[in-house]
C-alpha cells in the first residue's frame, strides 16, 4: 500500500510517521537514531510503498529558516539520492513539539511518559505529516491559519506546558 511518510527531523534522534493508504491521517511511527534513518527506511520501503516524504522545515518566528533548516535540507537532500523518483516536501514544523506535548496531555499520557523525548519526536512528525496531509487534500493545516491568530495559540500552550513542567508535586 502507498504510503506518506512524515519526518521530524534531529541531530540526534529522528521522529517517524506514517499515512493511512487513503492519506487522510498520520499515525506516529516510531524514533529513530538520525544516524540510522536511511536504513530504517528502507526497511519500511520493503513492507511498503513510499510515495512521498514530509520533512519539517524548522523555522524562525517571522518565518525565515532557523539554523536547525540545513540539517533538514541535508537530510532532503541523502533522502532523494536515497529514494530516487520519491518526492520530499517540506511542511512548517514551529510549534510540533508544543503541540505534542499538548497532545500527550489530552491523550493522558503520564508525566513520566511525556518526558520521554522519543515520544515528542514521533507524535511531532506525525502533526507534521498530518498538516501537509489536510493542506494536501484542500483543508487548512495549522501553517494555514492567519499569523496573529496563530500566534497567539501556541504561546498560550507553551506557557501551559512549561508551568506543568516546573510544578512541584
């Protein structure tokens, strides 16, 4: 079956997501060593068809790229030599990692869970994966909301999730 699949990018570690064969939901994966995710994909390629990658392009506040952006490029870059004729596109990712952790909170997920950084990296590339999906098929992705309303959300969320963070039990 074909599938898209959605990447979150790290120096270290790389977060993996999948599309469902009709391309209307991402599923989070798994994370990956960076060091390893050519071979891990690859893998996958045998079980599976890959049409597509989604890469999260990281990006600074006003919307140029930040530094962490070449790594990502990089990594566009082995995944076409990799995988020739498979398209790589680039998706938004400021604020995946907000979103989340929000996520985990919703999905009650316990505190000691949602400190494992391995699941951010996952559930991140699939809210990647799943924006360049709803754009894809016509909808809005959260990249699409006008900028001072989306804004607004994310900072809301991050002062939430920082205040959980330092809370003492």
């Amino acid at each position: 079956m074909e599938r898209v699949i959605g990447i979150d990018y790290g120096k270290k570690r790389t977060g993996v997501a999948v599309s469902d064969p009709l391309r209307i939901f991402a599923t989070a994966l798994d994370t990956v060593p960076t060091a390893n995710i050519i071979d891990y994909l690859r893998k996958y390629a045998e079980k599976e068809t890959i049409v597509r990658f989604v890469i999260g392009y990281p990006k600074n506040m006003d919307g140029t790229p930040s530094e962490a952006a070449a790594g990502a490029a990089a990594l566009s870059t082995t995944l076409s030599k990799a995988f020739p004729g498979v398209p790589v596109d680039f998706e938004d990712e400021r604020f995946t990692s907000v979103l989340a952790h929000r996520a985990m909170i919703d999905g009650g997920m316990k505190a000691s869970d949602r400190r494992d950084k391995k699941s951010v990296d996952k559930i991140s590339a699939a809210i990647i994966l799943q924006s360049w999906l709803d754009r894809s098929a016509g909808g809005t992705s959260f990249a699409d909301i006008p900028k001072p309303a989306f804004d607004s959300v994310p900072e809301s969320l991050s002062s939430k999730v920082s205040r959980r963070k330092h809370r003492k039990h």
